[in-house]
C-alpha cells in the first residue's frame, strides 16, 4: 500500500466498498417499487423495467469516458465528477413522472456512477498488485455484496411506510451526498503517480489488442452476463412465474445475495494459498455445471427446488469477478483504469443485451431465462480455457 498516505486499509476498504454499492443500490433499491410506479407513470411493469437495462448502459459509457481521463488526470477528481452527477439526477428523478424521461435520467445518473465505479478497481491497482489486489478485492466484494441482499428490503420497508417511491430515490441521494463527504476526506491526499497525457483511443487499442487478457476479459464479461439476466428477470421469475408475493420476492432474491456473501467469504478465504486463475476456473466451471441444471429443470413449478439453484449459480460470481480482475489488471499496471473500463462497459452492455434478450424471448416460461444461463456459463469457460491456453500466460498468478 501506498506509504505516503495515512489512509489505512481499513478505511479505504470501507469507503470504496460503499462506493461500489451505489449500483446495486440504484438498481435493487426501487426493484419492489415497480408495481406502484405503473399506476403514477400509466405505464406497463415491462416498460418500467427497461430503466434497469437503461442504467446498465449509462454505466457502460460512463467507465469508457472516466477511464482513460482518469489514468491521466488522478482517480480522485473523476470520482468527485461522477459522485455530483450522481446526487444532481437524483432530484431530477424525484420529480418526473414521463417515461422516457426517467430513461434518460436514469441513463446520466449511471453514466455519473460509472465514472465513478471505473476508479473503484483501478485505485485498489495502484497500491496492490497479484495476490494481495485479489484479497482487497474480495474484502471490497464481501462488504459490497450486502447492498443487494439489504437493498429490495429497504426498498420493501420504504414502500411500506410511505407508499411512494421518490422516498426511495431521496434515500439514494443521502447516501451518494454521504460516501461523496467520506471520499473527499479520506482520500483528498491520494494522488495518482506518472500522470499521462489523455489517450484514450490509445489506451483502449492497448487493451482491447493485447489477445491473452482480452480473452479472459470476454470470458469474465460473457460469464457474468448471466446475472444481469437474473437481475432483470427477477420480478418475472418470482412475481409471476412462481406467483410470490412481494415479501417473499424478496426472501428469495437475498438468499441469491446470500450465497455469493458465502462465496466470496470462502474465496478470501482459499486466495491465501490457492492461485486466482485456479479459483476463476472453479468459479466458472461451477457455474456451467449449475446452469446446466437449471436447464433441465426449467418447467418446475417448485420454487423450494428451483430458488436454492438460481442461489448456487448467481453464487459463483464470487469466485469469478474478483480473481478476474485482479489477473487482468496486473497486464495493465499503467493504464489499469482504461483496462477496468474495458470490463466494465463490455460487462454493463453485454448484461444490458441479456436483460433485453431474456424480455424479447420471453414466453412466460422459464426456458429463455434459463437457456441463456446455461450459454453464457458455456461460452464463459471456452474462452476462458483458451485465454489460458496460449503460453500459459496467466498460470504464474
């Protein structure tokens, strides 16, 4: 870590831990405030839901244009940015009832949490590298993943309460005006060595041409795809499919956040003394196997045999994400933010895709969801195994 700077790991775990929940806040967060929104915006549940894959892309854009200004500017300064358009569009969607502008709101307001989010990463690169950036990571992971396991329920109580959710949104704006007053504390003294001229077609050429960590960039992208389906289907596969009511819509989607807690408590654990590719390959294996499972079931209406699965499957992504990153971003010590926004923005879009591809074949069965579970675990493991393949390039991790 960093000598020049008092900030303790401790702090800056926690802080950018609450950092990277603002998405998972923002997303989850409003999840059991969709129904009631129908009525207030006199549209369907399905055309509320495109916000989810409208934020997915805003964040997508953000990590490409934060990125490269940030290897050459600082983390510090893009994060402040991205932190006030963050907090600035969630007035804006407190008071809007049209439709489409909630789309384009929602869009800046996760363009501003992915200027934001693509520094996440690539602050942890600048102070740690191999095994030492996996364990940071994992630690940010375990304590981000809370945000969507607690998010519907807070969503849930706040609906409950006050039955409307600009609530929901005005929580979302304390927070943001919150981890931004901590950030500017605690990390106004860390300043980002070798600043660069702002290269961005430069920088993302670099990455997206060097062959062995682009490979496993698509790998993990393709691979993490799957969730994002699960997120933008959740409502269909729990509300109508299984027909649950709202409490227990949100049982079921915390015990899926519950499962990747666990896995990323069991990785931290193993990435002491087990390799990070070696972890990434279990994590991602697992997943093939689990949505392969999920396929063969798909016609259940046993949501006591159905729920523990999707559990299983989403669980990997705690195996998976942070391993990856950390193997990824050692290739790309100097430009590590432009190499996060590469994952990043191909991460959110690909997902975005798959929430799209998931409601276009949607049949009001659990086929779609599944078959594409099952795909991108399998397309996720041949790359990865090819990415590996070639010289072993990753093996020393």
């Amino acid at each position: 870590m960093n000598s020049k700077t008092t900030l303790t790991e401790k702090q800056l775990v926690l802080i950018l831990a609450a950092l990277s929940a603002l998405t998972p806040l923002a997303i989850d967060m409003y999840l059991p405030a969709l129904n009631s929104m129908e009525a207030i915006f006199n549209e369907t549940n399905a055309r509320l839901s495109i916000s989810i894959s409208v934020y997915f892309l805003g964040l997508a854009f953000g990590q490409l244009f934060g990125g490269p200004i940030s290897d050459a500017y600082g983390r510090y300064p893009m994060i402040i940015v991205g932190l006030l358009i963050f907090c600035l569009t969630n007035l804006f969607i407190i008071f809007t009832t049209d439709i489409k502008m909630l789309w384009f709101a929602r869009f800046v307001q996760a363009f501003g949490g992915g200027i934001a989010a693509v520094n996440i990463a690539a602050t942890v690169r600048d102070m740690f590298s191999g095994k030492d950036s996996a364990r940071i990571f994992s630690l940010i992971g375990s304590i981000t993943i809370l945000a969507p396991l607690l998010a519907p329920a807070f969503g849930l109580g706040i609906m409950s309460i006050f039955d409307n959710y600009r609530v929901i949104f005005v929580v979302l704006l304390l927070y943001s005006i919150g981890v931004l007053f901590f950030y500017k504390k605690y990390f106004k003294n860390i300043k980002k060595q070798n600043k660069s001229r702002i290269t961005p077609i430069k920088n993302y050429i670099n990455v997206l041409t060097n062959k062995k960590p682009m490979l496993m960039i698509l790998a993990l992208v393709i691979s993490s795809s799957g969730l994002y389906c699960v997120i933008t289907s959740s409502s269909f596969i729990y509300t109508n499919h299984f027909k649950l009511s709202s409490f227990w819509f949100v049982l079921c989607f915390s015990l899926n956040i519950t499962m990747m807690l666990i896995a990323v408590k069991i990785n931290l654990r193993f990435v002491k003394f087990r390799s990070p590719l070696k972890l990434l390959k279990f994590g991602m294996l697992s997943q093939l196997f689990l949505g392969i499972i999920l396929l063969l079931i798909n016609k259940t209406t046993n949501i006591y045999l159905f729920a523990p699965i999707l559990a299983l499957y989403v669980s990997t992504q705690g195996f998976i994400f942070g391993n990856a990153v950390s193997l990824i971003l050692d290739k790309f010590p100097q430009i590590s933010a432009s190499a996060n926004a590469v994952i990043g923005s191909l991460q959110y879009g690909v997902g975005s895709f798959s929430g799209f591809l998931s409601s276009h074949l949607n049949d009001e069965t659990l086929f779609p969801i599944a078959l594409i579970l099952v795909s991108s675990s399998f397309i996720g493991v041949v790359i990865l195994f090819i990415s590996t393949g070639i010289k072993n390039e990753f093996s020393s991790n």
